[in-house]
C-alpha cells in the first residue's frame, strides 16, 4: 500500500511501515528492510516533492525482490510518481 502527499520543500521522503498482520518483529523488520532497498534503487525514477509511507502487507515474505520492484513500481506507475529513465547521451 502507498501513501502519497505533496511535500512543500520540494524534497522526496520516504516511511516504511510493517505492522503485526506481516508477522513477528524479525518478519517485520525483514520486510522494511527489503522495501528501503527497493526504494533506494527506485529512488532516481520517483518525481520529487512528495513525502511517500510504504505499507507493508501480509504475504510480502513470499516475495523474492523482482516481484517486490515490480508491485513498488506499479503503485508508483500508478500514483504518477514514475518518470520515465534518462536516456543515456554518451551511448554507453
């Protein structure tokens, strides 16, 4: 789950949140811990100016980490959070 508000500084933000339904305290930070990196790969794609919180559900520890990367990019996608990659000018 996703939640979006506009920041007025202009900078991008981000919140982790795994509550008791995803599982004990290991299972919990297990799962923030998979998110931030998701999001940290994700982060130069994210339009700044918005404070993000990433839920985390039920069932996120059967996820391996590209159906983690897809599901965060289809909520950014469909947030339109998403800007397109920069093409590469020197062609490497």
């Amino acid at each position: 789950m996703l939640i979006v508000l506009p920041n007025p500084e202009g900078k991008l933000r981000f919140g982790v949140s795994a509550g008791r339904s995803v599982g004990n305290a290991v299972q919990r930070n297990r799962a923030k811990r998979r998110i931030r990196a998701v999001l940290n790969a994700l982060q130069p794609r994210i339009a700044p100016g918005w404070d993000v919180v990433v839920l985390a559900r039920r069932g996120i520890h059967a996820a391996d980490y590209a159906a983690l990367q897809a599901a965060l990019e289809m909520l950014f996608r469909r947030a339109g959070l998403l800007v397109p990659p920069a093409d590469n000018a020197t062609g490497l």
